[in-house]
C-alpha cells in the first residue's frame, strides 16, 4: 500500500477530476454562495500526527457535526436522564422532518437529528446563560482539537435564525409537548450559534481524536460513553443516509449540511473531509464519496 500523504494527494486529485460536486445548502442564504468545487481531506492517527490534502485550511461551517460534541457535554451533565427526552433509533426520515415528532409525541428519535440535537442543546442550556453554554461547547471543542483558533461565524447564526422556520416549528412543537425546559427562541439561538461554529479540516480531524477510543489520548469523557456515541454516529450521523453510509464506508461518522463529515476509525484515526456540495439527504456528495475510496484502499471498516 502506498504510504499514506500519496493515498490523500491522489484522493483529491480523483475528487476534483470530475463528476457532479453536489447542491450546497441554500436554506441557509450565507451558505448558498459558497463554490461547491472545494475538497478537503485530513487524517489525525490517534498519536496526532495529521496527514492532509485539499483545502485543508480553509473554514467551513461544521453544522450538525457540532451535535456529536453536544451529545457529549449533555450525556456528561445528566447521564441517562437525556434519554428520557430524546431516543437512539435512526430516524428513517429527512434531518429536520415535522411528521416524525408529531407522530412520536415530542420525543425526537435521536439526538442527531435536528428535534434531537434541539433538546440536547436545550438540556445543557437548563440553568446557564446561552453565552455561558456557547462558551462550554467552544472549550470543549478547542480542547479536543488541542486549538483556541475556533470561533462561531455570527453571521452564519444570523442568517440562519432569520430563516430557521422549520427548526421554530420543530422546538414549537418540542414545547407544547413539555420536553423544552427553555424558551424556544433561547434553546434556538444556542443551537443556531453552535451551528455555526467553523473549523478547517485539519482542525476538525484533531476535534475528533476524543473518539478514537485508545488509552494513549488525553480523555475528555468517559471511556465507556466513546463507544456509545460511536454507535449513535454509525446508525444515526447520517440521517436517512445513514445505512448507505454505514453500506458504503462502515465507519461511525456525523455529517452537517456544510458540506463536512467527522469519520471515526476506532483504535486508529480521526477523519475529517469537506465538500461543500451536498447529496439529497443533506450530506456532502464529494465528501461520502472520498471517505468511500479512503476505506476501502486503507482497508478501514468496523466490520
Ligand atoms: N443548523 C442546521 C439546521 O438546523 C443543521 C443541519 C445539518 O447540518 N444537517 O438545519
């Protein structure tokens, strides 16, 4: 096998000889001028050694990637009580699907989807300010990826609240059915924020290395919780994609309509891509599609 920087530099040259880049997010206006024609690949081997290809520096925003470290800070508050909010079955359904809630009584089916992650947002909101929680999610963050140099876009927040009709609906509903402890608009606007957060590829590879699960990485939760958000990732961090991914690359990974996908490959590696053009569940066309080659040349699945 070829070494490993050579496997990356011919995965972006593949990617970018052609073929279709995929639709970007336009239901966000700040995300719908970006050029869907960029491709990033950045590998973190669980002793932190980074390989990258691409735009591997350039800033994205990480969208619904930000739920795995939601997911986290709230299993790390309340334990399994968040279960009693919020379920860990794939949902089957679109990322910010109304029937579902409706038909399940306000009990969203995962805490990646967007009811799911309103409520994860909303129980680490209970009791702190959203600036104070924001600041949380931030240092979580930066600490994963051993890097203060991550901020929140406020633009792509603004943007996105003043169009986020779906996601009031959604944490609407959540309220009336008594399982939002905040204000609607005050849960929202912690998770538009969070949302929004930007990383570089390389940036979001070390942000993932929390999950590999081997004792020579500092812990930032506990062991047993990394192997409970990597099965949530494998069956549920793709939406309605989430069995053609796990068919495809059979790796846990977390998607966000930015175009970027955090892939684990537990013991070994944390894998960050971004494209910014999407497939139509929501997930980067590009992106899937390298993180595809890459498991099959380098012989990475869980199976
Ligand atoms: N902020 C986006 C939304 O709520 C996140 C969705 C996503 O990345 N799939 O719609």
């Amino acid at each position: 096998m070829p070494p490993l920087p050579d496997i990356l530099t011919q995965l972006n040259d593949d990617m970018r000889s052609g073929g279709d880049w995929g639709d970007v997010a336009s239901y966000i206006p700040e995300l719908a001028h970006i050029d869907p024609a960029q491709f990033a690949i950045a590998v973190t081997m669980a002793d932190g050694e980074t390989f990258t290809a691409g735009d591997a520096d350039t800033p994205f925003s990480v969208q619904s990637i930000t739920k795995v470290f939601t997911l986290a800070i709230a299993l790390g508050r309340s334990g399994d009580q968040l279960w009693r909010r919020v379920g860990r079955e794939p949902s089957g359904r679109a990322f910010n699907s109304i029937v579902q809630l409706e038909q399940e009584e306000g009990r969203p089916r995962n805490p990646f989807i967007n009811a799911g992650a309103i409520v994860t947002t909303d129980e680490i909101l209970t009791g702190r300010a959203p600036r104070e929680t924001l600041a949380e999610i931030l240092q979580f963050i930066r600490a994963a990826a051993g890097d203060d140099d991550i901020h929140i876009n406020h633009a792509v927040a603004a943007s996105e609240k003043s169009h986020g009709h779906r996601n009031f609906a959604l944490a609407h509903f959540l309220a009336s059915c008594g399982n939002l402890n905040n204000a609607p608009e005050k849960t929202l606007g912690t998770y538009f924020h969070h949302c929004a957060i930007e990383m570089s590829a390389r940036q979001l590879a070390m942000s993932g290395r929390f999950l590999i699960d081997t004792p020579k990485l500092p812990r930032l939760i506990l062991p047993q919780r990394i192997r409970r958000l990597n099965a949530l990732m494998l069956t549920c961090g793709h939406y309605d994609g989430s069995g053609d991914f796990a068919y495809r690359v059979g790796l846990p990974a977390k998607s966000g309509v930015g175009g970027g996908i955090l892939a684990i490959v537990p013991g070994i590696a944390s894998v960050a891509v971004w494209s910014p053009g999407l497939n139509r569940y929501g997930n980067s066309r590009k992106g899937t599609e390298a993180m595809a080659q890459l498991a099959r040349t380098m012989n990475w699945s869980v199976f």
